[in-house]
C-alpha cells in the first residue's frame, strides 16, 4: 500500500458536497490512510473531511449577496491560502464552483501542489 495522501478540498454548494462525499469514498477505497481537509459540506464531513468552513457559509448568488459578502469571502480566500501554504497537501482538488475556486486556484498555483479541478455536468 502506498502511503496516505493529504488531500485539500473545496466545495462551496451542497451540489459540491454530495458530489465531493463521492469522491472522497472513492479515494478511501484505493487510499485508506488518506486524509481529507477543506471546505465542503455534511456529507463530506461524514466521508471523514475535516471541514474548515462549511459551505452553507460559501454559497452566494446574485450581484448584491456578492458584493454584500465579499470583505467576509476575501477573509475566507486569504485564510485558506494561508492553510493550504501551512498544511502542504498532496493534491488539491476543487470542486465546482467557479467564482472561488478559479480565484484561489491562481493564488496557490505558487505552491507548486497539484491541483484538479472537478466540474460537475448534468445528463440530460
């Protein structure tokens, strides 16, 4: 077995959570030992992430709740920065939603720690 990864996610809605919840089963049954930190939601918590900000607290829309928001979002940006400098995961992989994500992606990219990007699509 190889050894655990340390694995930093980022779901900022519930569709995020149930999708990284998945994901994170996944990983458990090729990686047991792994651990699992970031922002996500009930369902991932209960896969075994520690869960840093809750996505209930992520989950914005339209352009008021944005801008009304956005000094306590920026707070969150520059701590989880910070925690992922701290922490120096294996991998991060962010989940969906874009506004975020995309943002804090380009902020850590100088970490030089791998970073996939999950996009979930809808079948029709």
């Amino acid at each position: 077995m190889k050894d655990p990864l340390k694995f930093f996610l980022i779901a900022g809605e519930p569709s995020g959570d149930l999708h990284g919840a998945k994901l994170i089963k996944a990983i458990k049954s090729l990686q047991p030992l792994s651990s699992f930190m970031g922002h996500g939601g009930y369902l991932m918590e209960k896969e075994g992430m520690k869960i840093v900000e809750h996505c209930n607290k992520l989950s914005v829309m339209g352009f008021k709740e944005v801008i009304v928001h956005l000094p306590r979002m920026l707070t969150i940006m520059n701590n989880t920065v910070e925690l992922v400098n701290k922490v120096r995961p294996d991998r991060i992989i962010l989940i969906d939603y874009p506004g975020f994500n995309l943002r804090f992606a380009k902020k850590v990219s100088k970490f030089r720690i791998p970073i996939s990007y999950f996009i979930l699509r809808s079948e029709e």
